[in-house]
C-alpha cells in the first residue's frame, strides 16, 4: 500500500491522489494555501459577506453547532470579533459527551447567543445506523446527513439567509482546492456527507415488517437537504470560515480555551496531546477503528499528517505515534455493539466487504485493545433494542 512521502495518508484515503513525485493532493493542497492565497483579499470577501445580512433579518446568520473545537471557534469569532447575532443550530446525533455539553453551555452564556436544538428520533436513528453500516461501513449517516441539513432546513425557517460554517475540507482532503469555492450546496451533499446514499434510497433499504418502530417517508426529512428552489427563492448561502481566514487549529483551540473555557478530552486511539480533537462524540473511537479496518489508517495518522503539512512534527515522529496508537480496539466499541445488537463477529462481518484494496482488513480479535478507559465511560448511554428482530432484518 503507498503512502505519501510527506504526510502519514495511504492511497486507501478516500479523496486523495498520489503523485509520481510521491507527494499526496492534500500535501499539495497546504501548500498552496501557504503560498498562493492572499489572505488580506480573502478577510475583505469575508467582511462582504457579512455586510450583507447584518441587522437585515431575525439573525444575522446560522452557526451549526456541534461543540467540538472548529464550530466553537466559529461561533466565538463571528460574535465575539465580528459583533453578529448568530442562531447556533445543533443537531443532537445522540453521542455528545459530557464535557461537550459542558463547553456549549459556557460558549452559549459568554456569548450570548440564541440556541435551536433538534434531537431525532432515537428508535430511527438506531435504524439508520445499522443499515449505513451494511450498506456503506459507516454508521455515521444519521449524523452527517443531519448535521448539514437540518441547519438549511432551520435557515429557511427562520428567513436567516447566511450559514457560516468553520474549518474547509481543503485542510484535510482533496475533494476541493484553496483556489476553489467550497460551498455547503447540495453539490457537496452528495460528494462527500451522504455516503451516496439520499433518504429516499435508505427508506428503501429498511425493513419494516420487522420492527416496533417502522419508518415512514416522512420521518426521514432532517435527513434530506431542502430542495433547491426554495434555497434559491430565499438567498440561503453557505460559507466556510476556513476559505476566508487562514485556519489553523491549534491555535484556534488556544484562542477558545482562554476566551470559553473551552476544555478538552481524551480520545480513543489518539495521544493525549490531541485533547482537542473529535471530542464531541464517544462513539468516535468506532469510527476511526473501523476506518483502520477499511483503509489502513486511524486518527492518529490524520492528526500527525495535519501536523506534518503545518511543520509541527517530523515524519519519523508522526510514524512513532501511529504505531503506538492507530488500531487499537476502542472500549466504545461494546456500546456500540450492544445499541445495534450484534455481536464483534458480525460487526466485522459488517465491515470486511467494504475493505478498501490493497489495505488487508484484520481478523477479529487481532488488534490490540485502548490502553485507557474514558472517565466518562459509564455515563455513556447504553440503550439495547431487540435482537432477535435486528437479526431478521439483517437477512
């Protein structure tokens, strides 16, 4: 399997090319952004934009909301330094942990801002997890999907024409360039959060006949981003900060750590040196072992490569902490196992199909266990449904 000569991303990484020079797009991609990008014309696009909604509507623009460190920042520096009255919007994907909760109630007090939640249905959510994960090795679907749209549907609803959401995919991927406009449309839904799967084509993949909590077309619509037209009718625009200001997330957790309080977390399968990242959710560590499992690499690789790029950490350095990290069986694993009902043997039956060539996805029981278990891991919520019926619509 090839990996970047520069960075820790194997060819596995779904966005990224390697070229003949051995040097991934993403690399690529970072240095362009130090060199090319006139950030002082970018910071006078930014102003603009923002001249054109405040004081002309209920908000002067939506803030989604997760409460990890990118959207904190965003919501800190566009209340804070650019004096706007923002709607947060957050959409609970039933994960968040403790001290998550803890800094989005201080954001929101220091601030002052005006918060909207919606928290889906939990039977339904349970649902979609385990068919994404059949259908694509993903059980965030729910999660993404709702993330970006529900914050459209919201800005419709509250005639807030401007979303402003933080850090841009040209940090970590390859699907856009610094030089190009990355927009949260329904263009970028489909590319990169849907997993290429539409509400419509999961609604037909569930199987009702089977469940207490069946689930109608209706039930679906946080899930499906707003039709176009009526997008267009209300002027509804948005934005990353990362395109406009030259993101840098380390310092960005510097600046709300002093301002917010902003306080991070240990994470599974990822050194205490990174507390600031993925704290949000304590099924992070699934997602990032199952992505091992699929592509050969885990967060560890993603961090330290991100630190590479900056001129934070060596190569050396980075493949020292991968080893020792990246892999590892996650202690939310079992809650996991035990909210979709299956056992580690089916999860991995789950998984081994969607293991992306050449990366050799490994056995069950293989790998290493977390050396640390959370402190909040009791307080995790641990809801089991029936078996017996999960394993019918499984078949």
């Amino acid at each position: 399997m090839r990996v970047c000569n520069k960075c820790m991303m194997p060819e596995t990484n779904e966005s990224i090319v390697i070229g003949d020079d051995g040097v991934c797009s993403v690399c690529k991609n970072i240095e362009y952004k130090h060199t090319n990008v006139d950030w002082e014309e970018r910071g006078r696009l930014l102003d603009k934009e923002l001249e054109a909604v405040r004081g002309k509507y209920l908000y002067d623009c939506i803030v989604p909301f997760s409460g990890g460190k990118d959207s904190t920042y965003t919501l800190w520096y566009l209340a804070k330094v650019k004096k706007l009255k923002c709607l947060v919007v957050r959409f609970d994907h039933g994960f968040f942990r403790p001290t998550v909760q803890d800094n989005a109630l201080k954001a929101f007090r220091t601030l002052g801002c005006d918060v909207h939640q919606f928290t889906p249905n939990w039977q339904i959510v349970r649902k979609l997890m385990f068919e994404s994960s059949r259908r694509r090795g993903d059980f965030c679907w729910h999660c993404h999907t709702g993330i970006f749209a529900y914050p459209m549907w919201t800005a419709l609803r509250f005639d807030t024409p401007l979303l402003v959401w933080g850090e841009g995919g040209q940090e970590y991927s390859s699907w856009y360039g610094f030089d190009e406009e990355e927009e949260s449309d329904e263009r970028r839904f489909n590319l990169k959060v849907n997993l290429g799967l539409n509400a419509a084509d999961m609604l037909g993949m569930l199987d009702n006949s089977v469940s207490d909590y069946p689930v109608e077309d209706r039930d679906l619509w946080p899930y499906t981003f707003p039709p176009a037209r009526e997008l267009k009718r209300k002027n509804v625009r948005s934005i990353f900060l990362g395109r406009y200001i030259p993101w840098d997330t380390k310092q960005n957790v510097v600046t709300i750590k002093e301002e917010l309080d902003w306080q991070g977390e240990m994470v599974e399968g990822v050194p205490e040196a990174y507390d600031y990242e993925k704290i949000e959710c304590y099924m992070q560590g699934v997602r990032d072992y199952i992505r091992f499992m699929k592509r050969g690499y885990g967060r560890t690789a993603h961090v330290t490569s991100i630190d590479i790029r900056n001129g934070r950490m060596t190569r050396a350095e980075a493949e020292k902490l991968v080893g020792q990290y990246d892999g590892r069986r996650p202690f939310a694993l079992d809650p996991f196992l035990d909210f979709l009902n299956i056992t580690e043997e089916e999860f991995h039956d789950i998984v081994r199909p969607h293991a992306v060539s050449p990366n050799v996805m490994p056995e069950c029981g293989e790998c290493a266990k977390c050396n640390t278990r959370p402190w909040d891991f009791d307080q995790w919520n641990k809801i089991t449904g029936d078996r017996e019926k999960d394993s019918a619509a499984a078949k």
